[in-house]
C-alpha cells in the first residue's frame, strides 16, 4: 500500500463529529442533537463523553430517507 492509499484509508475510516455531520448535510448542530435525542437521525456513538458517527452510516441514513 502507497503513502497515499494509507492516508485516504485512515481518512475514509475517521469517524465524524456532530460538527461535520451538520456541515455534511447543511443543518445545524442543534438539529443534530435534536435527531439524536428523537432517535430519528443517523446512528451516533459515543466515544468518552462526546458523540461521533461513521460516515457510512450517515450516507446510508441518507439514502434511506423519502
């Protein structure tokens, strides 16, 4: 594996913060969290005290929304 491959391996398995998660989909952070706690937003994972999500799971709740 390249330098290169590695670097966009690590990249595409960083999990995300609510703050990219908000950015990725053009909402608020306050939606975020207000979809965490309805339980109808993409499935976030706590990690210490703070909430991460793995991207595919985000693109997957996308693709799964009408």
């Amino acid at each position: 594996m390249t330098r290169k491959e590695a670097t966009l391996t690590a990249e595409a398995d960083r999990l995300w913060s609510v703050e990219e998660v908000s950015k990725f989909l053009g909402v608020p952070v306050a939606t975020v969290y207000q979809w965490r706690y309805l339980g109808v937003g993409p499935k976030g994972h706590k990690v210490g005290r703070h909430v991460r999500y793995i991207p595919a799971d985000v693109l997957s709740w996308v693709r799964e929304q009408p």
